[in-house]
C-alpha cells in the first residue's frame, strides 16, 4: 500500500467514527434540540487527520443564553464517552482571535481504539462566523457552515 492510500484509508476511518460518535451516540440530535448544527473544518471537507470535530451551533431563539448552552453542556456530558468539558465565554470576555460566542471544549472516547476525540463546538449568532485573517483584517468563513447530513 502506498502512504497516499493509507492516508487515505486512514481519512476514511475517521469518519466513520465521526459519524458513530455525530449520529449513533447522539450528538447531532442533541445539538438540534438547541438550534441550527454547522459542520466544518476537516470533517465537513472530509479531509480528516485526527480525531478532531469543529461545530458551529445557532442557539434559539437567544444566540447568547448562558443558560441555555449550560443546559445544553448538562446534556452532552450525559452521552456516552463524553469525560471532558470545559466552557468559555467570549461574549463577556471577549478574545480578538476567537468568535463572539459560548464554547464548549469536549473530550469523548475514540470508538474502537485508545484515545479520544477533541470536539470544539461554539454558540455563535447567525450563519457566518467573522475571524481576523492573517493579515489582521476581516475575513469571512466561506460556506463552512451548510449543514452535514448522514451518509
């Protein structure tokens, strides 16, 4: 085998645990109780490396409840493999280099190996996420956010 197949084999694997830990665990329906779910980065292009999932959620109907993402993270530290979590705000501290929202790190169990899976999910308002670019201006997410369904 070459290392582009195995590169490649091994992108696919990854997300077919994705897909367990998004839909057979629970999570997507979890997170549509609340709003609307983005995928994005490796996962949504389906470019994946390791075990690292990015979501964008649109809380309703108040994009910045507190407590609502707090009732939310009481219920995803309930799925299973879920062992770590930890919060940020950046509506009321905000961070130049991060969206205006509420966050929710995430450790979970891998699937069927040793290890576990980074989730980072943000509560931003609207569809688009606004960050610095490189150069310090504005840039845009460019369509990251449409919604993933399962195969």
């Amino acid at each position: 085998m070459t290392e582009e197949t195995n590169l490649i084999n091994a992108a696919e694997e990854l997300e077919r645990e994705a897909n367990c830990i998004i839909f057979d665990r629970g999570l997507d329906s979890l997170l549509r109780d609340y709003g609307n779910v983005f995928y994005k980065g490796s996962y949504f292009l389906k470019v994946m490396v390791w075990p690292d999932l990015d979501i964008d959620l649109v809380l309703e109907p108040d994009p910045y409840s507190v407590d609502a993402f707090f009732e939310l993270g009481n219920r995803l530290a309930q799925l299973p493999g879920v062992w770590g979590m930890h919060f940020r705000n950046c509506i009321s501290h905000p961070h130049e280099q991060l969206p205006k929202g509420l966050y929710w790190g995430m450790r979970m169990d891998r699937v069927d190996s040793d290890g576990y899976w980074k989730v980072d999910l943000w509560a931003i308002p609207g569809l688009v996420r606004r960050r610095k670019s490189r150069d310090g201006g504005p840039a845009e997410d460019n369509g990251s956010r449409q919604k993933k369904t399962h195969p």
